[in-house]
C-alpha cells in the first residue's frame, strides 16, 4: 500500500515537515482509522498539539501527519490543509463548527424519481457543494421506477443550471457507465441526500460488492431510514473512494456565504440590477428581482429558499447576535402596539 494511493500528493508538505503522511478513513469517538505506506492502522490525537495548541482536529478524509507506532495506536500530530471540506453546526456543543468530510473532489447530490425528489433539499445540498469547492454532480436515482424523466430533468436544470445530471438505476445498472468519468484511481467522491434515496444501493453497485447496508423504504412516502453509523472512507476495487457519514443527511449548513452566491447565481445577478443596492425584493420600486418573479422568468418559491438559506447563514455568523436583534424586532413591534392601544384610549 502506498499513500497516494489515497489522493495524497507529496506537494502538500512543507519543507520541513516532521512525521509520516496518513489519511483519515474513519472517525470513532476518539480514535481514528488511518492509511499511511505503514497499511491501515488506528491512531489518537496528540495531546499537546490539538488540545493547546489549537491544531485543527482531523475528519474522514482529511490528510494528517503521525507519529507512527508498530505495536498500537499511532499519533496524530498535524492536520494538513484542506482543499475541500464540508462542515455543520456543532451536533454536541449547539454551536460552533464541525468539520465531516474533507480532501474530496466531486460531491455526487442524491436524488430519486419519486415522492422522495425534493427541490428545495436540492437547493440547499447545492449550496453546500458550491461552499465546499468541490465539483457538484446531480444523480437522480430509481430510474426503473418512472418511464417519464422529463419532469425531473426540467425541475433539476431550473434550480441547478449547468450542474451535471446523471440518470441512473442501481437495479438496472441504466447510465451508471456515465459515472465512470468521475470514478478514478485517487480522487475521492462525497455523497448527499436524505434516506431513502438510494445512495446505499448505488455504492454498492459502483463497488461491485455489498459494502453498506441497504433499509427498504416505506411504500407510502418513499422514506427509509439512514443505515451509515459511523464516518468512513471506502476504497472501490479501481481506487476511487467514496465518503459517506450520517453528519451529511441532515446539514446544518455552516459559512456558506460563497456557496449561496453561487448556487442561487441567478437571484444574485438579478439583484444586482435592482434600483436600491439594499432591495429587500418586497415591494421597492425598481425592483427587478420583482420583475422577473411577475415576468415568470422566476420561482417565487426559490426566492423564499434563498432567503430561509441567507437567514439560517447570518444566524451560523453570528447566532448570538442574530437572536438579540430578533428580541429587538419583536421589542420595537410590541411598544408600537401598545403605543397604539394608549391613543386609541
């Protein structure tokens, strides 16, 4: 085994650098699953380096540097700087950020053709990916079960526009030669989507082997339940290797300031046309966000997606604040009512 055959690049070290190259391949409560030229092995965090010198704690996928140990776990000393990443709201602390994947080069969003597909979900991963730096691929799943793609596509390219759409079927094995372009030796896929979609059965089929469990869904609403329990890296036979972790099916999105520029690039460029420079895209005059939503050139309903997503990104900013000018807001409307209620007597 040798460590770039996981990505690494020897570039990524600086000329100093002390230690020997690994990569994260799973993460459990407080031990890691590493790869170096050494195999696969396990490993903990360095004390001194990551709880008081503020070294930046690893996640799957990340590139780290160890202190290697033959008979038992090895030590992480450094985390290497991420290309890309994916992190969320703390799940523990409530606030903060966490990092859940990193060093990754296409984000495969899931997607299946029935009650599951979901735009507004679609919007919200797209974001993500855009944040993350990696490239966004759509997969719309369950191609065997609709004889009508059309709808889909229509409602994918509106919301995704020059994002690449794959159709496939992991039970028909329809489109997945299309994957092949981004299932290379060395580069490493993350996938995102809710439960149910089909993201299990589709590793599977890419890895030619049963490496994920697969939960059947619930006929009346297409849902299933998560089957991953634990953040990992998975090797395929032709050495692409594909991410997954629960932490990615329920997102809490965290600085994603770049990413909604980018995926909603559509309201951005109208706003930027807009007479005010702060158009709020209610009711001001000159306002061409307004214009194309009455033109029908666009969604309203993707208008109040970006909003909910550019509020739920000032909240990640700056939570506290974000909370005292909510009591604020509500302080001001609840003076002027009684305000009201004292000349009305």
């Amino acid at each position: 085994m040798n460590i770039t055959d996981y990505g690494f690049c020897y570039d990524m070290l600086s000329e100093n650098y002390s230690g020997i190259p690994a990569r994260i391949i799973s993460v459990h409560k407080g031990r890691f699953g590493i790869a170096s030229d050494f195999g696969e092995g396990f490993a903990q965090l360095k004390g001194r380096e990551y709880f008081f010198e503020n070294e930046t704690f690893p996640t799957v996928g990340d590139f780290v540097l160890i202190d290697h140990n033959n008979g038992g776990d090895s030590r992480i000393i450094k985390t290497l700087e991420r290309r890309t990443y994916f992190s969320r709201r703390d799940p523990d602390k409530g606030k903060g950020e966490q990092a859940v994947a990193a060093n990754f080069d296409y984000v495969f969003i899931v997607q299946s053709m029935n009650h599951d597909f979901n735009t507004k979900r679609l919007e919200r991963y797209l974001t993500s990916a855009r944040q993350s730096k990696a490239e966004p691929v759509i997969i719309l799943t369950k191609a065997d079960l609709t004889d009508d793609y059309l709808p889909y596509i229509l409602e994918t390219s509106r919301v995704a526009e020059n994002v690449k759409t794959c159709i496939v079927s992991s039970k028909t094995g329809y489109g997945l030669n299309e994957l092949s372009t981004y299932l290379q030796k060395g580069k490493t896929l993350v996938f995102l989507g809710s439960s149910g979609v089909g993201k299990s059965s589709l590793v599977n089929t890419l890895a030619g082997e049963k490496i994920m469990d697969v939960n059947g869904i619930r006929e009346d609403d297409s849902k299933g339940r998560h089957t991953t329990t634990h953040r990992e890296l998975i090797m395929l036979k032709n050495g692409a290797m594909i991410i997954d972790t629960p932490g990615m099916r329920e997102l809490g999105m965290w600085d994603i300031s770049e990413g909604l520029n980018d995926a909603f690039s559509d309201i951005e460029t109208l706003a930027g046309k807009c007479r005010f420079r702060d158009c709020k895209h209610n009711t001001e005059p000159g306002c061409a966000v307004r214009k194309a939503i009455e033109n029908g050139e666009l969604d309203e309903a993707r208008l109040d997606n970006y909003r909910k997503l550019q509020t739920e990104a000032k909240y990640n900013d700056d939570s506290v604040d974000y909370l005292r000018q909510k009591e604020q807001f509500f302080k001001k409307i609840e003076i002027t009512k009684r305000k009201g209620r004292k000349k009305r007597n």
